[in-house]
C-alpha cells in the first residue's frame, strides 16, 4: 500500500495504472 502511495504521489494515476498492467502482463 505505501508503494503505490508513494507512487501515486510522485508519477500521478498513469503510473499506478503501467505498474498495475505490468503486473498482470507478468
């Protein structure tokens, strides 16, 4: 959770949205 926190934080939605997809993909 404090991951995606800090991300948000820093790169906006976009960012969690690719980290998010790139879990899946995986």
């Amino acid at each position: 959770a404090d991951e995606l926190a800090t991300i948000r934080v820093e790169g906006g939605t976009s960012q969690v949205l690719a980290a998010v997809a790139d879990r899946l993909a995986r």
